[in-house]
C-alpha cells in the first residue's frame, strides 16, 4: 500500500534552508514509492485559534479559512513531516498557528493521529542546539507527537544561517533524504 506523506513547511521563505531539507525528505520519500503533498504555509490564510470551543461539540472548526482544506489531507496523512526554521528559540509563527488549529480534532479525541509516524527538519542560526532554541522546538514537537499518539520516525536539524547554507552541507541532506525514505516503509 502506498505511504501518504505530508510536508507542512512553516518557513516565511519558500526556498529557505528547513523548506530545502523537507523537500529532500520528499524526494526520498517518492523515490521509495510514497505519494508525497507539500505545503508552504505561508502562502495560505491560516488565521489564530479564537477559543471558541466549537470544535468540541461539532468535530468541525468554525473560522472559514485555508485551514479548512488541510484537515482533510492532515487526516488521511500516513505521516507528517513538520518543518521550520528556529525563530526566537523555537518554531516559526506559522507552524505555530498551523498546530493551534489542530485543536478542531479534539472532538474526536484526536484519532485522526493515533498511530501515524511524525517527522521533524529543523534549521537555526546558532551552531548550538540549545542557544539556538532548537532544542525548545524539538521539546514542543516530541511533547505534542506524545499526546496525539503519533510516533516520531526521525528527526533532521542543522545550522543553517544563510539561504543554501544547507546545500552547502552534504551530510545532511543526506540524512533528509534518508528520513523521507524511511518514512515510506
């Protein structure tokens, strides 16, 4: 059976450093057979999570907006790869209203997750992972993945400042690359 990938890519720029490694992770994953969708969050209209409890009692979030497309491909997603960049010691505001939204799937007592595999592709200026904020992203990811009983099949992170800084270091693409093809099994 063929393997549903989703890439959601939480960078503000479209060929940033987080968004060339997850691309690596789908071009491994579709050389493996997967059938691989990614997405630039920017470019949708992903408003803020208003509390309005809704979701809880119809399964359905109210505020009509992009997210209402991803709910269905998030879903039926075998696995979900999310990727940023590290902005002020931790995941990229996109992402973060992304995830917000996940809230909708409470109603279900988030079965649409159960079981699935998570990846993570991190990138972060510092060359530490800990001053950069990296490893405050990994805590979030791995706290979430946990909750909605998903497991993480791996994770990719690296220094990478500078546009194509990431090309510039063969390792690791590699090792997205790899990620993506493991995630198709």
């Amino acid at each position: 059976m063929t393997k549903r990938i989703l890439i959601l890519k939480g960078s503000p720029r479209e060929k940033g450093n987080s968004s060339v490694l997850a691309e690596q992770v789908s071009a491994g994953a579709q050389e493996a057979g997967a059938d691989v969708e990614s997405i630039y969050l920017h470019s949708l209209d992903i408003r803020a999570c208003d509390a309005c409890e809704e979701c809880a009692g119809t399964g359905m979030c109210v505020i009509k907006d992009d997210m209402q497309s991803l709910y269905p491909k998030i879903a039926n997603a075998d696995a979900i790869v999310l990727a940023s960049p590290v902005y002020w010691f931790t995941i990229s505001a996109q992402l973060k209203l992304c995830i917000d939204r996940l809230y909708a799937f409470q109603s279900s007592h988030w079965k649409e997750f159960a079981g699935k595999k998570a990846a993570i592709v991190l990138t972060y200026g510092d060359s530490d992972l800990y001053t950069s904020g990296g490893i405050n992203a990994i805590h979030t990811f791995e706290t979430m993945f946990r909750f909605l009983g998903m497991k993480i099949d791996g994770m990719v992170y690296g220094t990478a400042s500078d546009i194509g800084d990431v090309q510039k270091q063969p390792e690791l693409m590699e090792h997205a690359y790899k990620l993506g093809q493991k995630l198709a099994q």
